[in-house]
C-alpha cells in the first residue's frame, strides 16, 4: 500500500450484509513504525474524514479543509492561513 491509509464509505449492498458504513484500511508496516503519539495523530486524521449530518442523517467522507505547501504552514500559524482561506472562499461567493 503506498499510502498511510484508505477511508472509502461502503455500497448500500455491503452495508447492508455487514452493518459496516464505513471501511478504513490502515498501511499496518507504516503505522507500526510511528509511536503511539503519531498513530494519536493518524487515527485523528482519519475519523476527521467522517462526517455525519444529524439533519439528514447521512454519513459521509469529506476531503481535508487545508491544502497547501508545508512551508507555508511552517512560515504562518494556522490561524493566519485559515483567516485568509476565509475571506477567499467569502469574496469568491459574492
């Protein structure tokens, strides 16, 4: 497996047959190397994938709200960086 993990959300047919909505795949060699703080870090990152909607009660996989290059989040706090993305994506809907 070439990466960390795999999160997809089951057919309705597999989900019915095993009760299972969601199927995470973990790269077991990667995540035996890490210690127990970064596996901390790699399970949190994968539920953040999950998200459900109370209102319409459905479960889905959503992508990560960040995507840039490391170095500007190393240069920025991320604080900073979320800021601008906001009134980005406010200009771009008006």
């Amino acid at each position: 497996m070439k990466k960390a993990y795999d999160i997809k959300k089951t057919s309705p047919m597999y989900e019915y047959l095993t009760g299972f909505h969601i199927i995470v795949v973990i790269n077991e060699d990667l995540f035996d190397m890490l210690d127990d703080g970064l596996r901390t870090i790699v399970i949190e990152e994968i539920l953040a994938h999950i998200h459900y909607d109370m209102d319409k009660d459905k479960l889905s996989i959503v992508q990560p709200d960040i995507n840039t290059f490391s170095g500007i989040l190393q240069k920025y706090d991320v604080k900073r960086f979320m800021e601008i993305k906001e009134i980005i994506s406010t200009y771009l809907q008006g």
